[in-house]
C-alpha cells in the first residue's frame, strides 16, 4: 500500500502538521539577513545537526522569499504519524509538484 504524497503553501496547515509531530521551525543559518536552509526540527530525532531555532514569523518570511511548496505525508504505512516532508519549488498553476524537485 502506498501512502500519499500531499502539496501545500497554506502556513496553518503547515504549522500544524509540524507541531502534531513536536517539529519546530528551523534554519540552517543566515546568509545576509536571509535565513538559509528552512528546516523543521523534530528534537527527539536530531542528529547531530547544526540547526537554529527560528520564529514561526521568520520561518514563513523565509518560506515566501523562497516560493517553497510543502509536500508530507500525514501517516506511514502502518497508521503511524509520518514525519516525512521535504520543501520543494512552489507548483505554478496547472503544474503538479514533484518529489524529484525536493530540497534535502
């Protein structure tokens, strides 16, 4: 059985998603004034990472500069919450996001 992939821009969904699973938002650093690397941190599954804690506010800013898209999956295969997602370019209309397009 496959699990879907879902797509979405929508801050409130993503922010949900993220603190159901104790995900954070994060960056990777600064280049400039511009937060590099968005991330969401989940602590109990870090390894060894140099991640910074970010605002919600900063991680969206971050978020819309970028035009990033956010594809997840609510469960694993075995009904468990997922904590799979990846930031991807956001889809243009008529156009379907692609897993292929993710940011590691």
């Amino acid at each position: 059985m496959s699990v879907a992939l879902r797509y979405t821009i929508d801050h409130h969904e993503i922010r949900r998603w993220s603190e159901r699973r104790g995900g954070r938002p994060a960056g990777l650093g600064r280049v400039g004034r511009r937060i590099a690397g968005l991330r969401t941190d989940f602590p109990q599954y870090r390894i060894k990472a140099a991640l910074r804690r970010i605002t919600c506010g900063g991680f969206f800013d971050a978020f819309e500069t970028a035009r990033w898209g956010f594809v997840c999956r609510e469960e694993t295969e075995d009904g468990q919450l997922s904590r799979f997602h990846r930031f991807v370019k956001r889809a243009t209309r008529g156009q379907a996001p692609s897993v292929r397009d993710c940011v590691l």
